[in-house]
C-alpha cells in the first residue's frame, strides 16, 4: 500500500539548502557520479536541506524522439539513487516535468543572458563536440544550459554538489542570479555575493561543492568516466564484472621512463576507492622501479570497489519489477508536492519583483 502523500514541510530555517540532480539520459550510474556528486549528497542528507533533481525535460534536448526511454530511465535514476543511500524522508526528490515553475523561470532568466555567452559555455561546447552534433542540435539544446539555472535558482539553494565538469554551469547560474538581484531587486554592483540575500536579493548566490575526486579517469585512461564511452564501472554491475573491467585495464611503462606513470589510471583508481595509506603505498612501489604484481593491484582494487557496491546492488534488486516501480511513483509524488511548495514560493517572489505580480496560484 503507498503511503499518502504529506502535506509541505515546514522550511528548514536552522539548515542551509543544495539542489543537485542528474539528467536521465541512459538506465544506470556510474563510480564517477558516485565520487563526483552522490558520495557528497549522502554526507550532506542530515545537514542540509536536500533537493534532488531528475531533469527529465533536459533529456528531450538528445532524446527527444524517445520518449519511452526517457521515462524508463527516469523511473531507473530514482531507484539508483535509493540504492545509493539517498532518502526521501530526509531530502527531497523533485521530477523537473512536474515543477511548472522551473519553465517559467527559465523563460525569464533566458531574457538576462546573451545568446553568445550561452554559446561559449564550455560544457555545453564540450557536449556538442563530443556527441558529434555540429550544427544540427535543436533550439533546446542551449537553452537547457539556461534551464539549469531555473533549476537551481528555483529552490535558492546555497551549494551546488557537482562534478568538475558542470561547474561552467554553477558560474552561469551565479551570473543570472547576481544579475536578477541587481536589475530587479535593487541590489549594488558593489555588494558582495554572499550578501546578497542580506540586501534584498531574491536569490542567494549559489557555490558549487565539486566531489572529493573532481574527474574520475575512466577505464580506458583516456577519457573521464562516461556511460557513453563504455569505459564505466556501473553501480550495478556484479562482481564478476567489476573485476573483469578493472582486470581489462592495460598497464604498461612510460617509454620515456621505463616505468608506468603516477598519473596511470590504475593508480588514480586506487587513490579513490583503496584506504589513502595503501593507495600511497602502492604508487611508491611503482615509484621504486622495481617489478610490481599488477595483477595484485587490480585484485585488490577490485575488492574495495564490490566492497562498496555490495549494499547498493542489495537494495537496487529490491527495486525491480512492479513492486519497485509504485515506490518510485510514491516517492516522486510526495517530493513533487513538497517541491512546487519552495518553488512557486522562489516564482511568486521574482515575479513580485519584476512587477507581475498580478496573483498567487497553488499548485499540487
């Protein structure tokens, strides 16, 4: 039986907010969402204010003929994300399809950016290159760029908990929300970021909150860790496969050195998932010159890896089938009617200052 949803908490006065999310653009995640972000949403549960975005519409910028699939991944986000660890009793989870004040708010805040700094937006350079679209991207493509900044912005969050490569994004976000403040809300050009709010601002000025690893290497030691390159290790991946890719990862010497290099892949793996002390004593003994047991390494890699993975895949496997999905559908429906509570809050509140305030509504 699905519990009913609650009414809108209470705010949380005493506890500073996050927003952060992930774009459901393919089933699973990987380590390197787990080191760049979810590993650092977990920490933050019981001190922050937690909201949780699946930006679902942002999926329809390079998945919009699959419709099916977006959903699919969506509902598949929602319980990688409960087998992570994440908890909707203590933070939020917001589907960004059912948030119409996310819509209007990048409506607004697309009239405060120019389209060319927009286009010069390095992550979103980088995704047109690397997904090979030149100039055949759709009209949403860039403009997802701006509705990430609604958002963020719609929840007037303090930290952004993200990975190094979005954080072009947070500094986009920071410029329509200092520029809103100052056109609309009265704020001076000389009033510094954190004081905003302080001066009338409408918008606090978010600051990004990049993972303890800023870039996981992928397996192939080329590239960051990526879905699409096929050189992740997934959350759900069992053991077997765990061990079989890290076994897959080429060691060989620097020809210029004759020794393999401290930036090697192997050894980045190990300084992320292996105890600090022993991840420093191996890249000493591959520092030393002397012959070491790859074999070993990757071993004992692939140990610590399934030892972290072993309770997510536990309760990722208590989410299939149809039982899983009426939970997800539970948890979306009461985070949604908590979410358009802050959010039509944060729209009544721009609007008021940029003269439309011409009546409030209530959306469920």
């Amino acid at each position: 039986m699905l519990t009913p949803v609650p009414p809108p908490p209470a705010p949380a006065a005493s506890k500073p907010r996050i927003l952060t999310g992930d774009t459901p653009t393919s089933t699973g995640l990987h380590l390197g969402h787990y080191v760049g972000s979810l590993e650092n949403r977990l920490a933050l549960q019981d001190s922050y204010d937690c909201y949780f975005l699946i930006a679902n519409v942002h999926a329809f910028t390079t998945l919009a003929e699959k419709p099916d699939d977006i959903r699919a991944n969506t509902i598949g986000i929602v319980k990688d994300w409960l087998a992570v660890g994440l908890d909707p009793d203590r933070s939020t989870f917001v589907l960004q399809s059912e948030i119409p004040a996310i819509a209007e708010l990048t409506f607004l805040f697309a009239m405060l950016l120019p389209f060319n700094k927009v286009m010069r937006n390095p992550t979103l350079k980088t995704e047109i290159e690397s997904k090979g679209l030149g100039d055949h991207y759709s009209f949403g493509f860039p403009m997802y760029a701006v509705g990430q900044c609604a958002d963020i912005l719609a929840f007037r969050p303090e930290l952004v908990p993200v990975g190094e490569d979005q954080e072009a994004h947070i500094e986009m976000c920071r410029d329509v929300a200092l520029k809103f403040n100052q056109v609309y809300a009265g704020v001076g050009n000389r009033v510094v970021p954190e004081e905003h709010v302080k001066a009338g601002g409408v918008f606090p000025i978010p600051r990004a909150k990049i993972g303890r690893i800023a870039r996981l290497p992928g397996l192939d030691g080329v590239n960051k860790m990526s879905k699409s390159l096929n050189n992740a290790i997934f959350l759900y991946d069992d053991e077997k496969a765990v061990q079989k890719k890290i076994n897959k990862v080429t060691v060989l010497p620097d020809p210029a050195t004759g020794m393999v290099s401290q930036d090697h892949v192997l050894l980045k793996l190990c300084d992320a998932f292996l105890p600090k002390e022993r991840a420093e004593a191996i890249r000493a003994e591959y520092a030393s010159g002397k012959d070491v047991m790859h074999g070993h390494v990757k071993a004992e890699l692939g140990a610590a890896i399934n030892t972290l993975l072993a309770p997510m895949r536990e309760r990722r496997a208590k989410l299939d089938g149809e039982q899983g999905d009426a939970i997800v559908q539970d948890v979306i429906r009461r985070g949604v009617c908590r979410a358009n509570a802050v959010a039509e809050e944060t729209l009544y509140a721009a609007k008021k200052a940029m003269k439309l305030d011409f009546g409030k509504r209530t959306v469920g």
